[in-house]
C-alpha cells in the first residue's frame, strides 16, 4: 500500500496552497459572474426559503437550509438572495481545491492537477451552478470532502478521517437523496483498511454519521412551530397546512415527514430503476460520454476513460472508489423522468472525472517519455489546457449574469397590472420570485402568492372573489377553466389572466 498517494495523504498536506489558490481562483470567477438578485424557478424558491427558514421542496434539503440561513444572515454584504449565492459559489469553489487535492493524492502532477481541477471549476455545468441557489453545490462539497477524508482514512488509519468522512456524507445525505450513490465508495474506502471493526473506528462511523443528519430533526420542529404560529400568511386565506415555502409537505407528523423526505410524489423509482433495465446500459453510456465531452471535450473525454481503465486495473480500493462514485450517479440519472435539468445531477461524476484526467495525462506524458518539469512536458500541458478553453465558449456569456434581473422585473411587471388586495395564483416558476418579493423583501404589497396549477385551488377562489380580486400566472396561452371567465391581462414571456365568476 505504500505509493506516492500515501505518502501525500500521510502527512496531511497535499500542497495545501495550491489548492487553496485553485479554490480561490474559482470563486472569483464565480464571484465575478454571480446574479445580483432573486431568480426565477427552485433557485427564487431556494433564496426565499433560506432566508425565512421555511422548508424547501422535497426531499427538503434542511441541511441546505439551516446553512444559507446562517450564512445569510451571518456574511453582511448584499441582498439575501446574493448571498445565497456567495454561499454556493463558496461550496464549489472548495469542491475545485479538493479536486486537485484528490488528484495530487493519487500522485498526479501539480500542473496536470491544478489544469484539471480549474477544468471542472470552469466546465459549463458546474460554473453555471456555482452562480445560482442549488442544493446540489452543498452535496457536491459533502459528498467529495467524505471521498476525501476516506481516502485519507485509507491512506493513513487515523480515526479522525473516519469521523470526518462520516460526517460529511451525513451532512451530504441531510442535502439531497442523490448523495446515497457514494456510499458503496466509502464503504469500500473504510473496509479496505485493516482494523475498521475495531471500537474506536466504529463508534466514530456511527457518531459522525449520526451528528451529520441531525439536521433532519429541524423539518418536523420547525414545520409544527409554523403551524402552532401561524406563520404562514396564506393560513389567513383558509388553505390547509403544506404549502410551498413556509411549510411545503406539513413535515411535523411522521407520514408527511417520510413523505416530504422520500420525495413520494415525484418519480424516484425511475431512477433506481435504471440499475435494473441493463438492456439500457449502452445509452447510459452513450449519455454519460456526451456529458464529459460537454465538460471537458474529446480530449478530456478519452483522457477520464482512459484514467478510468487505468484505476480499474490496478484494483486499488480507493482508484476503484473513484470511478465507482463518478459511475453510480448515472443510471438513476438517466432513468429519473422528472429532472429538467439532469447536467447538475452529474457533477460528482464531473469531479472525478477531473482527477481521473489528472492521472491519464501524466501516465501519458511518462509514456512519450516527457520529464516532470520538462519544456516538453510544459507545452503539452498547455495543448491539455487549450483543449478545455475551446470546450463551450458560451460560458463566457456566464459573466453577464451580473446584470441579471429578471426576478425583479417580472415582480414589477405583476404588480403593475394587480390591485394591491391581488390574490395572485401562479405556476412554480412564477410563483417563486414572487414568494421572495414577497416574504423576504416585502415588496408586493398585500398581494398573496399562492403556487398552484391553474385549477388546484378553484373551490378556494370562488369564495375570495367575493372579497379580493384573482388573478393567475404561467405557461398556458390558451387557458380555459369550466365555469370562470378568464380576462387576459398579460402575454408574451408568460401569461396571466383575471379570473371571475
């Protein structure tokens, strides 16, 4: 087991500064490009629910909420929604200093490391959720610091690595449902080390994984301190307890908590059942090698296969915990119907592929026999690089991003065309800026946001017509509702419609 790798993790320093400094640079990147205010989407619902400590869309993410929550109201620059923000870009940046601290472990180059770690900082998928509300940039973060401390574990024995990998995966599982696929990786990790059974490896597995998902206790306390409080100003309009961003799912009883947290209403057994449908395994592959070659080209791409055969060949526990953890992901992935955006769902695979990049190029550069600190060493280096700049030169117009507000004047644009008394019904995507205009920002006057399909709540709204005007908001051009009489009042990018009896 002695290698290279070892030794650097042994010590505990795998050149600490340059990895701090590849961090550094990606956060000023993402600093540099982050969107001034409140989005649109998850990302508005996001930045809303942090900064009232409400509780998010399943599976609730509270360990993203409890985090933006003390980070909002903690870094006392710019408005909550950017700092939200800050936050995120903060939790990829650390990701991209791991990255390169991963791939100096397995005894890959500085300037390989450094090159492929800023190549996935940078690749469009992880740039852009840098700059934007995401759970998943908190997973990422927890997911790879426990790949990290376990191959510190591996390495080197010490029970503090232990714990603090099964913290981290705690607080990663505390995050999203997703961050499940990285447990065979670090189950793998922690029993190829002699002595793991032993009391003290044990009891800081089952300690820190314990500690790691104590923010779950939050959803059913702070859901039942809602409804006891009646902090939810749509209680006053008589809808039931559950709605979007104060209290989405009424976690304070057990069946709406493991309903809220196992995400029962969307498509989840989809995914898992992609492990089973072999006969799909040519076109996940087929998906999984576009999204490399999105992140990182054709050059990038052969590289993370070839690194990927590489580790597979060695049957080392921790290589093969690599390629493990960037294959899981995929198959669920692919299977899950109800993604939008299923990029983000792939950006631990995007992290290891950066280290397994990482390690090809320098076994490459061996076999042309180009010396470490070599000129032609040097120069393939920069052909590598060049190869990554190329990759979609779209992600330049990222930086106009900090000019960014829609959010804003969509809200503007609803308030002008309802009365200040507006009941105001809209799609999710709508919804969310509205929420955050109007719970964080109280900017809306006392119009009410009420997230809804056009005929969710219909019972509800023949009764507050009587007294509050209606209206609704979202995708549908052509809206019709059996029984109301639909004024439109807005068209273009969305729509919205006056609705009366």
């Amino acid at each position: 087991m002695a290698t290279r790798g070892v030794a650097l993790a042994r010590d505990g320093r795998v050149d600490p500064y340059l990895a701090l400094g590849v961090g550094a640079l990606a956060f000023a990147v993402y600093l540099a490009s982050l969107p001034p205010s409140y989005g649109m989407w998850d990302t508005a619902e996001l930045q809303t629910v942090t900064a009232i400590l409400g509780i998010a869309h399943p599976p609730g993410a509270p360990a993203f909420t409890l985090l933006g929550f003390a980070f909002v109201h903690a870094f006392p620059f710019g408005e909550d929604a950017w700092r939200l923000g800050v936050m995120c870009s903060l939790c990829v940046a650390a990701s991209a200093a791991l990255a390169y601290a991963a791939a100096r472990y397995f005894g890959a180059s500085r300037i390989a490391s450094g090159i492929c770690a800023l190549a996935f900082a940078f690749s469009i998928v992880t740039w852009r959720d840098a700059t934007r509300a995401e759970t998943l940039d908190v997973a990422l973060l927890a997911r790879v610091a426990a790949l990290f401390f376990g191959l510190r574990w591996f390495a080197a024995g010490r029970v503090r690595d232990l714990f603090a990998m099964a913290f981290a995966f705690g607080i990663a599982c505390s995050t999203h449902g997703l961050c499940l696929f990285v447990l065979p990786s670090l189950a793998l990790l922690t029993g190829a080390r002699p002595g793991w059974r032993r009391s003290a490896p044990l009891f800081a597995i089952v300690v820190g994984f314990a500690l790691g998902l104590t923010p779950y206790v939050y959803l059913p306390l702070r859901s039942a301190w809602i409804d006891t409080h009646h902090l939810d100003p749509l209680a006053g309009l008589g809808l039931p307890a559950g709605l979007a961003f104060w209290n989405y799912g009424d976690p304070s009883s057990w069946p709406n908590f493991v309903h809220l947290v196992t995400a029962a209403d969307f498509h989840v057994r989809g995914g898992f059942a992609g492990f089973l449908a072999l006969a799909r395994y040519p076109h996940f592959a087929a998906k999984l090698s576009r999204h490399i070659a999105e992140a990182y080209g054709y050059a990038g791409t052969l590289l993370a296969f070839g690194g990927a055969c590489l580790f597979v060949a060695s049957r080392r526990p921790d290589r093969l915990a690599i390629v493990i953890a960037a294959l899981l992901p995929v198959p669920y992935t692919e299977s899950y119907s109800d993604l939008q955006d299923p990029e983000r769902y792939y950006l631990l695979t995007f992290w290891c592929g950066a280290v397994l990049m990482a390690v090809a190029f320098d076994r490459l550069a061996d076999l042309f026999e180009l010396r470490r600190g070599s000129v032609g060493r040097f120069c393939a280096a920069f052909a590598f690089a060049f190869t990554f700049a190329t990759v979609a030169p779209e992600r330049s117009s990222l930086f106009g991003q900090r000019l960014d507000r829609t959010g804003p004047t969509y809200v503007a644009q609803v308030c002008a065309f309802t009365p200040d008394d507006a009941i105001v019904l809209a799609d999710w995507s709508y919804a969310t800026p509205l929420a955050y205009a109007s719970y964080v920002d109280g900017a809306i006057g006392h119009r009410a946001v009420v997230a809804s399909t056009p005929r969710q709540y219909l019972a509800y709204a023949a009764r507050w017509i009587r007294r509050r005007p209606v209206y609704f908001v979202g995708f549908d051009g052509n809206l019709r509702l059996p029984g109301w009489r639909l004024r439109r009042v807005k068209s273009g990018d969305y729509f919205a419609y006056r609705l009366t009896k």
